[in-house]
C-alpha cells in the first residue's frame, strides 16, 4: 500500500513540476499580437504600426495610429475614440472626440484619441501590458445630404502597451 501512495506521489510531483516550468517560461511568451483591424471595409488602420501609449504620471492609455480611407469617396470624420470594450459593445454615443475632419478618398489620417472604458472613464494599464479593446469611428460621407444619420466603423485594437 505505501509503495503504491509513493509510486502515485512522485508522478503527480513530477506532472507538478512540469507544469510550473511550462508556467515560468512559456506563458510570459504569450503576448497580444500588435493588431488594428476594421470589421467593416472601407477604413483600414494597419498600413502602419499603431503605438499603444500609457502616460508617465497616471497610466492613462491613450492609442496614436494612422486611419485609411479606403472608401472610395471623401468622408468628414466626426470623432474617433478608443476603448477596452470588444467591438460588438462600441456605441455611437461614446464617440465624441479624438480626430475629426475631411478625409479625401484614398487619404490617410494621423489619429490620436484617448482610451476610455464603457462608464468613459480613463483606461489604466502600466507599460509592458496588453491592451485589448477597440476604435470606433463616427463619419459621414461627404456628398451625403446635411443631417443624414452618422455612420460608424469599429476596429478590433490590441497590442503591448509602451511608456511614454
């Protein structure tokens, strides 16, 4: 009896130990890989590496990235924001600032816009992080009749998150 309890309690210590070094030296290596990619097409925002920022004093997050318009035709962007919701949970209503202005057909846009959580309070995370969230734009085209409804574009956005 205590040969088979000894036989059992070495090989649940070695499964144990082996498990512990998988932790320690893969599981750090699993990192978000640097993404931006739009679910809708006409915008794109991977043409060049997005930067994930946490300011130095609070650790507020902020995204930097450049946005494509591949529409076909001049769109006024009327907000960009930046959030840690996935992108099924983006409102129209969270979007209300970042940058704006007239987007030509084929143009690209340098953004810079603030990451915030669903209450539109600041995101916090320090650097060497990973972010995983979200960019919805709000726009609309730019023949479009005056007050015609905005439109919005969402992206999936993750990556490791730098320091200032």
């Amino acid at each position: 009896m205590m040969e088979y309890l000894l036989t059992y309690g070495v090989a649940l210590l070695v499964i144990l130990l082996v498990l512990a070094i998988i932790a320690v030296l893969v599981l750090p290596s699993l990192t978000a890989g640097e993404n931006c990619q739009f679910r809708e097409q006409g915008f794109g925002c991977s043409t060049k590496k997005h930067v994930i920022v946490a300011d130095d004093v609070t650790n507020n997050v902020r995204v930097i990235f450049q946005l494509d318009n591949q529409q076909g035709r001049a769109v006024d962007i009327k907000g960009v924001v930046c959030t840690n919701e996935p992108p099924a949970n983006v409102q129209r209503d969270q979007i209300t600032g970042g940058c704006t202005g007239r987007l030509a057909a084929g143009a690209t846009m340098e953004c810079e816009a603030g990451c915030v959580d669903v209450d539109a309070n600041p995101v916090t995370l320090t650097p060497n992080s990973n972010f995983d969230g979200s960019i919805g734009i709000k726009y609309n085209y730019q023949d479009e009749v005056s007050g015609a409804p905005e439109r919005m574009a969402v992206a999936t956005l993750t990556g490791k998150v730098q320091a200032e």
